[in-house]
C-alpha cells in the first residue's frame, strides 16, 4: 500500500498478506491521513485510472500494490454577523480549498464600525482577514463592532426680545451620542433657562 504524500494512522500496517478465496479489505479514510486533502481511495496504478478499491475480492491471487488518491479538501465557512450585513460589492464565502488563500469578506452595519472578523465569540486575539493557504478544518468567525460617536451642534439663535444665551450654559454633556445608546435626549428647559 503505497498513501504518498499521505500517511498511516498509528497502527495501521503498510503491508499485509491476504490469503486466496478470502480477500481482504483495504484501509479507509479513517486509517490514513494527509493534511489538508481527503482520501478518494485507492487504485491499481499511480495514474489513478479506474475506479477506487476498497478491498481484495475473494477471486484474487498474487501480489498486489495500490496507490492512494488525494483530492484537495474543501471546508466550510460559518459566520456569525452579530447584526451585520454583506459590505456593498463584497462576495460572500461559505467554503474554501486547502492552498488557496480565501480572503474575508468585510460586513456593514449601520452605526457602527467593523472590527474584523475573530475566531472566537470573545473577541480575544487578532483580527483575521483572511485564511491562509496552509490553513485546514471548518472554521467559525465573529463579527465585532464599536458603536459610531456622532457630534451635536446646537444653533443657540435669540428669544423673542432678540437677546441671546449667555455663554455659562453647559451643554458638554449633549455634544454626542452612540449609535450603541437606546435613547438620547436633548437639554431641556432645565439645562436651557437664562
């Protein structure tokens, strides 16, 4: 049994002896192993011509050799959004290939700024932007986001008599907002009386 570029698993036996008018059954997918690709199975020549074998028919006799097939692995993508959605001309993924980088999309919400895509929902670490060519396995990313301070102005004008606020009205704490705050509300005649 030849699995190059692949491995056994530990225990797995490269060789074995068949007895004829038995057969045998060849190692599965669970048995041998190569970073990064799935097991297609094994076949009768190096060119991978046929079909796959999976194991040594009862009729058979004499020696036998048998290459293993290694096709790319594909894997899945999931992203958790938190209140996101597709960033405008962005392409969406849901699997990538192993050797190729997949760059990831960037997400939009409304009053807030993206802060990149994590792979924990904690937050901890560096921002991922993409996944590597290296890079193997079903990966989950989350989206974190900072509420967006807008500033207010205030247009102070005059009362009725033409005379305008004097200058000693505090208003510091009615100079901005978050999109993060559930309400806000502007100085009322408390803050406003002169």
């Amino acid at each position: 049994l030849d699995p190059a570029p692949g491995e056994f698993a530990e225990g797995v036996p490269s060789a074995f002896t068949y007895e004829g008018g038995a057969g045998a059954n060849l190692p599965d997918a669970s048995q041998v192993f190569y970073e990064g690709h799935t097991f297609a199975g094994w076949f009768e020549d190096s060119s991978f011509a046929g079909l796959p074998v999976a194991s040594i028919s009862p009729e058979a006799r004499g020696d036998k050799r048998y290459f293993a097939k290694w096709d790319l692995g594909v894997y899945t993508i999931t992203f958790s959004p938190n209140g996101g959605t597709l960033g405008f001309e962005q392409t969406g993924v849901s699997s990538y290939t192993y050797g190729t980088p997949c760059p990831l999309p960037r997400y939009d919400r409304p009053g807030y700024e993206f802060l990149g895509w994590f792979d924990n929902a904690e937050f901890a670490g560096s921002a991922i932007t993409e996944i590597a060519a290296g890079q193997s396995g079903d990966k989950h990313y989350y989206a974190k986001w900072a509420p967006q301070t807008y500033a207010i102005s205030y247009q102070m004008g005059a009362d009725s008599a033409g005379a305008t606020p004097p200058e000693t009205i505090d208003l510091s704490a009615f100079e901005s907002y978050q999109t993060s705050d559930r309400s806000f509300l502007l100085p009322d005649d408390t803050v406003m009386q002169w």
